[in-house]
C-alpha cells in the first residue's frame, strides 16, 4: 500500500515545525536501530507513545489531524486508511553526506502503517531525497505525505543539493474494515 496526498497542509505550518526542530537540543544518533555508528542519521524524537518533545509533539499532532482530513491523489479519504494515534513520531535530517540504508520496519505488525513528509516549504524535484517504496519512487513534495507499508522495503534517494532535508515520520495504527 501507497498512497500520495497532495497539498495537505501551509508551507507555513512545516517551517514552522522545522524551525523548532533546528533550534532543540534534543537530536540523537540512535536510529536505524541496530545499524552500526556510520549508518545513522540525525533524529529527533517528538512521540514515542506519549510526547517526548512537547511543543513539536503538540504540532506533529495538528499537522497528522490535517492529513488525516485530506483525500489521496485516488480520491480516497486518508481517515480511511489510519487512525490518529501516533506510537511514534520523529524528525530526521539527511543530505548528501548521509546515503540512506533500505530498510523495512515493523516486520511482525501488521497493525502500523507509517506516513511521512518534508518539512522543507521549498524543496524541490533538483534536490533530490525522492522516497523510494518497493519499486516505487515518489518525489517528495512540500506539503504532501506518503501514507505506506514500513514492512516493504523503503528508503530515501540521495540528496543532490547543499541543503539539509528534514523529513517527518508518524507509525499510526492502520484502520481495520
């Protein structure tokens, strides 16, 4: 499963959230899991049930009820795909130092399904950073999320630009039918 919705938030709205997060104290190296030191990237916690940073966690929360109340490029609501209860919510930096690993997550769960976005309001296609799912690549578009299944293998295309890519990624637990 993948699904792109388009224009789902303010430009506005992310560089706000981006600027928080340039300005905390909080970034870590722990992430992925279980990789070794020179695989790892910048992460910020924001929830990891309950929030770990709260003023980020209040606005993770408000731009998830935003995406959560748009349609996909189908035409289908994403209200009908998850429900609004983050296990986890972080932000990561890449750039063009930092190739991503192919990675799949929540091998054994089915009940989670992640959504993730840029907080970059002026990123575009000549940078780089495309999201590639299985043998599906998206190019990562400010103001639209990817709704998909971490269990597929997924990961970032590499950075062209000088820029520092901040990207936001929910696990919310999938709506059953």
């Amino acid at each position: 499963m993948l699904r792109v919705i388009d224009n789902c938030c303010s430009p506005q709205y992310l560089e706000m959230m981006k600027g928080v997060a340039e300005r905390s104290e909080t970034w870590n190296l722990k992430h992925p899991l279980g990789f070794p030191f020179e695989d790892k990237h910048l992460k910020l916690d924001v929830i990891e049930n309950d929030p770990v940073h709260n003023l980020l966690a209040g606005m993770a929360m408000g731009l998830l009820i935003q995406i959560y109340n748009s349609k996909t490029e189908g035409g289908q609501f994403a209200s009908d795909l998850f429900l609004p209860e983050v296990s986890y919510c972080a932000i990561s930096i890449k750039d063009k130092h930092r190739q991503d690993n192919p990675h799949t997550d929540h091998e054994k769960d089915l009940d989670y399904i992640k959504i993730m976005g840029l907080l970059n309001s002026n990123w575009q296609p000549k940078d780089g950073g495309e999201f590639i799912h299985g043998k599906e690549t998206i190019h990562m578009k400010p103001t639209s999320f990817v709704i998909f299944d971490p269990r597929i293998t997924h990961c970032a295309a590499p950075i062209k630009s000088h820029e520092k890519r901040f990207g936001i990624d929910f696990t919310v637990r999938r709506k059953r039918k």
